[in-house]
C-alpha cells in the first residue's frame, strides 16, 4: 500500500499558467494585520454604518413576505424587477431606451462584473490600458484572460501658494496617453471616480480618452461604482454619453457602493447588446446566478430613488453630504498632525503624503519592499491604525515613485474617525516632546 501511494503522487504541475503571477492580493495580508493589530481599521473600503433603513425594510420584507419563489432561483442575468428598474434608472441617466433583457446584467458585485468584461472581451496578445494609481485587480484579471496591461500614470500637478492638494491635481499627460494605443489596444478600462485617489475625471480629459477610443476603434471598460459619491459640487460625467462611446462601453456599478451594503455582492453592466451578450456567456459558465432576496431588495431601494430622484430626500443626495462632512474631518485630523490629505473630490478614499512621518520608519537600503508598505505595517503594529500603502495600486515599474502615500477609508462612524484623530495626536505629541 505504501508504495502505491507514493507512486500516486502527482510530480507534473497543477497550476495553469494563467494562474501565475497573480497569486498575491493586497487585501489579503493588509486585512490580517488589522484583524490582528489595529485599534482604528481605515484601510478597506467598507463603511461601517448600516445601510439606509429604506433598504434593510426591503430586505427583511423579501425574506419573510409571501412570495416564497424569492428564496428560489431567478432569472440568470438579473432578477426581472431589478434589470426592469436598472433600465429605467440608467436610461433616463444616459438619455436612451435600455431593453433590460439585453442592455442590462446582474453580476456578483462589482468585482465580478470586471471579470466578465476582460475573460469576454480581452484576447491573448491584446493590450489593455490601466490609468495608475487602479484598483488593484485590474492587473491580474487582465493577465488571467492572456491580455498584457499597458500602464498610463495620472501625474501630480503641485498647487500654488502651500495649498492642499486635490485629486484634480493628478492628471493624464495627453501625449503619453496617446502614446500608449496602437494597433494592439484591445480596451481601456476608466475608474472614475477613481479609488484610490478620489479623483473625478473632467469633460475634457474624459473627451480625450473617448476621441482616442474611437479613433484607435477600442474598448472602454467603465468602472463607476462611486458614482453617487462626488463632493463640493463635482459632477461625475458618464463617458457612455461622450459621442461615438455607448456602443463601446461596458458601465459597471454597484449596490455596495451606491447603498452602504457591500456585503450583499449585487453589481451590473449596463451597456450595447454586442457586448453584453459574451459577458453574459462568460457569467452563465462562472456563478450563472446571483442572489434573488438580495435583488429584489435592491430593485425595491432603485424604485424609492428613482421616485425622489434630486429631491432632498434622496439617499443619492444625502450620503455625499454626510460623507464630504467625513472626508473634511479626516482631512483637518491628518492635516494638523503633518500628514498631507490630498483633498478627493469622490469616493470613499483620501490618499495622504508620510513624507513627515518618515523618521518614525527608517529607509532600509536595497529593501525589495516598498517604503509605504513597510510605513503602513509598521503604523499598525505600533500606533494601531490600519491604512493601505499607495505603492499597492501601481504596477512594479511605477511602484517607487509613488512611495510616499498612503490611503484612508473615511466611509466610517463618527466615533471611528474620532478614534482615529486621537491616535494621530497622540502620535504628533509623541514626536514633538522632547
């Protein structure tokens, strides 16, 4: 028997090969470590207030109602009420008569909806364009559909006269952004409002990416998941409206986002028919169903907002309010202590310089790890407060000139950012006693 088994084992590799490369995350280490360092967790990007009452009462109503076919499957691609609402919503936001059967899927969050989009639309050998700092798994997702990324920073601008920086500051260089298309450019994928940075693209710079997408014929992946998250006024511009770009472009949202509630994993895709229908082949052979109760309560918080639509009353109204209160609070906190917020004009996320702070972490010479990677873990470890290194969200060649940053989540309760604010001054005096 012994020797059976041994013969048994397997010496050939089990991995596919487009698996490999991809096996770190991120959240993956960063998450333990505030799981088991941190008093004060503003590194993920959830927040920690419930989802507006509307929604829970939606929720509880689909669980425990009579309708009993709602703890049953439903329809694949989207449980009808919620594409039915979907269509209706984003139709009246993109100006045109969406078919909800064809214009319209259901994905498990926002995530999944990004991995549709590249294994259905992106090839061996062609290229997609990533606009730096990226939400961290567009680079593994593209490399697991044979694609090559093709990076593109967003370049600071200083402002004048010691003025905070804002997110606006961060912008694409024209002519090294043309640079990057060729005949290779399968798609470009757009994150705006952009995590990590907050920043909300212009007209202008999202018309230059449009005329570059229709003169080069390509793709644009559209990931506005933060769409209803814009502050001090912003509008956020759907490039699915620029000229020539709805019959090119995937849109991407999320319940999670748009609600408060990312534990219940409902995203979709809004978009022309031609692209939708491989997304869908790609999710009929993956999760092919999404949860029903979770849908219908989303469909039921859709159909609240479309009524209040612009009114005061609008959850889409009141959250950026409260949540640009939070983002100032968090900004005034770091400023005082010598951290410098770059002010965003969107999401959840405020990125801040650590050039201040560095005497607290030495520099370790030929170190493979980058310096805010070792500033956040060492922040933590020591003062209990958990932040994401900026570093995570550019691709090796970029990773040591943005070394300096790191990224709070200021989507949180009053008491967290208070709690917060605390470790950070005590941390200030501790520098400054003699």
């Amino acid at each position: 028997f012994v020797s059976l088994s041994l013969q048994a084992k397997m010496s050939r590799p089990v991995q596919a090969r487009r698996l490999e490369g991809t096996d770190k995350n991120i959240w993956v280490e960063f998450v333990k470590l505030a799981a088991t360092y941190s008093k004060v967790n503003l590194g993920q990007g959830f927040p920690d207030f419930p989802p507006p009452d509307f929604l829970k009462e939606s929720f509880v109503r689909a669980l425990s109602g009579e309708n009993h076919m709602l703890h049953q499957y439903t329809r694949a691609f989207g449980h009808p009420p919620l594409v039915k609402i979907l269509a209706q919503f984003f139709g009246k936001l993109l100006g045109r008569d969406l078919d909800p059967m064809t214009n319209v899927m259901v994905t498990v969050g926002a995530y999944q909806a990004l991995f549709c989009c590249f294994q259905a639309l992106v090839d061996e050998g062609d290229e997609v364009i990533i606009i730096e700092p990226f939400f961290d798994c567009y680079e593994p997702m593209v490399k697991m559909a044979g694609g090559t990324p093709v990076f593109v920073p967003l370049r600071p601008k200083a402002p004048k006269d010691g003025k905070l920086m804002s997110s606006a500051d961060w912008q694409l260089d024209p002519a090294e952004l043309s640079s990057k298309f060729s005949g290779r450019t399968k798609a470009i994928v757009l994150n705006s409002p952009n995590n990590p940075l907050g920043k909300v693209f212009s007209r202008e710079e999202l018309e230059l990416i449009a005329d570059l997408c229709v003169k080069h014929d390509v793709l644009c992946i559209s990931d506005e998941v933060y769409e209803w998250l814009v502050y001090d006024g912003k509008e956020h511009i759907r490039i699915a409206t620029l000229r020539g770009m709805w019959d090119r472009t995937v849109i991407i949202g999320s319940a999670g986002k748009t609600f408060s509630a990312t534990g219940w994993k409902v995203g979709w895709t809004v978009g022309p028919n031609r692209l939708l229908q491989h997304l869908r082949t790609v999710h009929q052979n993956s999760v092919y169903h999404c949860a029903t109760i979770a849908q219908e309560a989303v469909a039921q918080g859709f159909q609240r907002e479309l009524e209040l639509y612009g009114k005061p009353d609008s959850y889409f109204v009141q959250l950026p309010k409260e949540l640009q209160q939070k983002r100032d609070w968090l900004v005034q906190s770091l400023d005082a202590v010598g951290m410098k917020p770059i002010i965003p004009e969107g999401t959840y996320f405020l990125v801040a310089d650590i050039s201040k702070f560095k005497s607290d972490v030495p520099d370790v010479p030929d170190s493979d790890e980058t310096y805010d990677s070792r500033f956040a873990k060492w922040m933590v470890k020591n003062k209990g407060l958990a932040a994401i290194p900026l570093s995570a969200f550019y691709s090796g060649a970029h990773k040591n000139n943005y070394n300096h940053f790191i990224r709070f989540c200021f989507a949180k309760e009053e008491a967290t950012l208070k709690a917060a604010n605390d470790i950070l001054q005590k941390w200030k005096q501790e520098k400054t006693s003699p």
